[in-house]
C-alpha cells in the first residue's frame, strides 16, 4: 500500500512493531508460560504497546514536519504572509505533497511576477527613449530655426517670417505633445477623479462635429451622425468621453481620404451603448492592429508628424474606455476605411 499521510505513516510503524513484538511474545509465552493468563497479559501489552507507540510515532512525525513545514512556509510567505499553518495542519491529509503544490505555486506566481516587472522596466526604458526622441525633433527645429534668424536671417525678409512661423508650428508640436502627456499621466495617477453624469452622447457626438466641421471641411471631408434624431443617455465622464470622440474623429479626417465621410454611428444594446467612429480613409494594415493603442505607435511617422499627431492620441482614448471598464476594438482594411467602436454603459444599468 502507498503511504502518503502522517497518520498513515504511524500507523503502518505501530502495525510493524505490535507485529515484531506479537511474534516475540507468542514465541516467549508459548515456550516459558503456561495458562490462560499469561496470554491475557500478552494481549493487553500488545494493546498498550499499539497504543502508546502509534501516539508517539504520531508525536514524532507531526513535530519533524511541523518543523520543516514551519521553515518553507516561513520562506516563501515571507513576503506574501504571515501565515504559520503548522498549528492547523491536518495530519490526515497529504500534508508534505500540500506544501509541495504550495512551493510550486508560489515559484509559477514568482516567475510571473519576475516577467511582469521585466516587461514593465523594458516598457519605461522604451517610453523614455521614445518620449526624448518626440521632444528633441521638434526642439531641435526650433533651435535651428533660431539660431539661422540670429545669424542674419532676421533682417533676410524672404525668411525672416516663414522661420518664425515654422519655429511657431514645432512649439506647437511640442505643447501637443507636452498636453497629451499630461492628460495620461492624470488618467494613470488617477490624479483626477472621474466624473460620472447622465448625458445624450448623440447630442455629444453632434456637438463634437460641429466643432470640427473647419477642419474637416479643409480635408474636404463629410461629417455625418446617426441616429438623427433619437436619444441614447449614458452613465459616463462627459468630458473625457468627448476626448475619446474628438481624438478618433480627428484621426478619421488625418487618416481620412479627399471627398471622403466620416460616420459616428450610435446604437443602443441590452445594457450598453456602441459607438463607432467609421472613415473610409486610408486604412490601417492588420499587422498594426495589434500594438496601436501603444504609446507613440504610428503606422506612418511622417504622416502622423507632419498633421501634428503627438503619437498619444490612441493611447489616451483606451486609457479612458479602460477607466470606464468598457471595450473598444479597432478593424480595418488598408484603403478601404477603419471603424473603432467603443461601449458606454446605458444611463441607470452601470
Ligand atoms: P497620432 O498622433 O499619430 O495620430 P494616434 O495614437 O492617434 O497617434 O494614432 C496612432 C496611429 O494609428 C496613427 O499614427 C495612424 O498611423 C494610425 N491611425 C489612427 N487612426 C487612424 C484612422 N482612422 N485611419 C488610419 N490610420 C489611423
């Protein structure tokens, strides 16, 4: 028979020494005794031998694993918890194969944790090296634009305010990108609470084409949002949600195509509110899909830079549905048009 608990342990010992001393005690009674009661004695001292000796095989056992066990659980709860279990370990249960599944568990969630904290020190090495290359172009150009001014361009009226303008717009790039920062940063740090409120995020989206109709007229592109007419309330941060709607509706008109559309269509579930934010722009190939909402991720860097895109946009917009403990999904055909949609919680079902 496979032994496994403690209990089970002691009892096969005390099963062995009654048995040894059994056969000794038969053997000595037999040969020396005679009468019945001697083998009376023998039977009680069998008994007495089984009990005493399981008890303290028992006491033995408990205590050496009691010890051991107290050392592991010291170790590896160390930095998790105080827990000592040895007063309550059940001595009927398998309790060396317990610890065993318990120090493997505790190595797999170690070696989780280890390649966690990994990908987040890699993640911030990245994050800086690709923040200071976000700052340095456009503070580079300024400077550049400066010092040519300094150096004779000032009194050169073909240059002198086209440089000005042009330090002017890299200025702006750099407030862009200083101003999405900030807004991630307060997302992350929660430094703001968010702010929950009924509100019509039809009227919203309204709202938020009506200011950008300038400039999506200058693209040359056509603003449309539907339903017309009907209401859909939401439980949401008005203010943040009209980021979310801004940064993808300016990304559709970027991104977009001449003489192309953009549909913010609104439409109402059991419990929530899809919207979706659709171009028929240029289109993102799927290999992007992926790594999109990432800081800084641009399918084409010049093209994002040269409209004034800080590369922060996408990241914002899913910090804030994250915040919200919504979805939002992208899908996308290169040419054809890209729709993100993203769900609200209906006004009254949070
Ligand atoms: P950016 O400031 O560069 O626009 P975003 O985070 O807003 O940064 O977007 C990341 C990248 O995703 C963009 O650089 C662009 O390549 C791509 N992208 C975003 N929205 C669209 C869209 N509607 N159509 C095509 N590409 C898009």
């Amino acid at each position: 028979m496979k032994t496994e608990t403690p209990r089970e342990i002691a009892a096969s010992i005390t099963q062995y020494i009654v048995l040894t001393t059994g056969v000794a005690g038969v053997v000595f009674t037999a040969l020396f005794t005679e009468g019945i009661w001697p083998w009376v004695a023998l039977v009680l001292l069998l008994v007495f031998i089984g009990m005493v000796s399981n008890r303290l095989i028992n006491w033995m056992i408990e205590r050496y694993i009691s010890r051991r066990i107290k050392l592991i659980y010291k170790t590896i709860h160390r930095l998790k918890t105080n827990r000592f279990p040895s007063e309550d370990l059940d001595y009927a249960t398998d309790v060396i194969g317990n610890v065993n599944k318990e120090v493997l568990e505790w190595a797999k969630s170690n070696r989780e944790e280890i390649a966690m904290l990994k990908e987040q020190a890699n993640f911030r090495k990245e994050f800086i090296g690709n923040l200071a290359h976000e700052l340095r172009t456009p503070a580079f150009n300024v400077q550049g634009y400066l010092l040519t001014l300094l150096e004779g361009g000032l009194e050169d009226p073909k240059i002198n305010r086209e440089y000005l303008e042009r330090a002017d717009r890299n200025l702006d790039r750099l407030i862009n990108l200083i101003n999405d920062l900030d807004k991630i940063s307060k997302i992350e740090l929660k430094a703001e609470e968010m702010e929950y409120s009924d509100f019509d995020v039809v009227k919203l989206a309204k709202e938020v084409v009506e200011s950008h109709k300038y400039m999506a007229d200058e693209a040359g592109i056509n603003l449309v949002v539907k339903p017309v007419k009907k209401e859909l309330v939401v439980h949401a941060d008005r203010d943040r949600i009209e980021q979310v709607l801004v940064n993808l509706l300016v990304n559709s008109i970027r991104y977009g195509k001449k003489d192309g559309e953009t549909k913010i269509k609104c439409y109402e579930m059991d419990d929530q509110v899809l919207i979706e934010v659709e171009d028929n722009g240029i289109g993102i190939d799927n290999k992007h899909i992926p790594r999109l909402f990432e800081r800084f991720y641009r399918v084409d860097k010049s093209r994002s830079r040269n409209l004034g895109g800080s590369g922060l946009g996408l990241a914002i917009v899913k910090h804030i549905i994250d915040a919200h403990n919504q979805t939002i999904n992208v899908r996308s055909q290169v040419n054809e048009g890209t729709v993100f949609s993203f769900t609200l919680a209906k006004s009254g079902k949070k």
